[in-house]
C-alpha cells in the first residue's frame, strides 16, 4: 500500500513468534495513515497471521465473529 509505514520497517516485526509481542509493530500502526485500509484488507480477505491494521490475530478473529453475528443479526431482521 502506498503511503504505508510498514514498508519501511523490517517486515517480521509484523509477525511475531509465538509467544513473543507484536507491541512494536502495533506501534507502527499506531502512526501509519492507512491503518484502517489494512485492517479492512486484512479482515476482508482472511489475513490470519500476523499484525495487520494495529489488530493481531485474536483481535481481528473477534471481529471477523462479531462481523458474522451481526450479518446473521441483520438478515434475521428482515
């Protein structure tokens, strides 16, 4: 992406070992002016390693969750 932080940093940052922080690269997010484009990248195509958009993996599992419940919820309302 152009415009995006990450590319100018070392790119396993944004891939932690088990175990280890993704604070750094959360960080990086933080700063960066097309966190939330990434982060829509991630969740719409199943990104599921990795620190995308300041989220990591369980952050955005919950949110792919939550996106489902609430499409379930909205078509049930129909």
């Amino acid at each position: 992406m152009s415009g995006a932080l990450c590319v100018q940093v070392d790119l396993e940052l944004f891939f932690p070992e088990r175990g280890e922080s993704g604070r750094e690269a959360k960080a990086v997010c933080a700063r960066c002016e097309v966190q939330t484009e990434c982060l829509a990248y991630a969740l719409d195509h199943g990104e599921r390693h990795g620190v995308w958009g300041g989220k990591g993996e369980r952050a955005r599992e919950r949110m792919r969750r939550d996106r489902k419940a609430s499409a379930a919820s909205d078509r049930g309302a129909a």
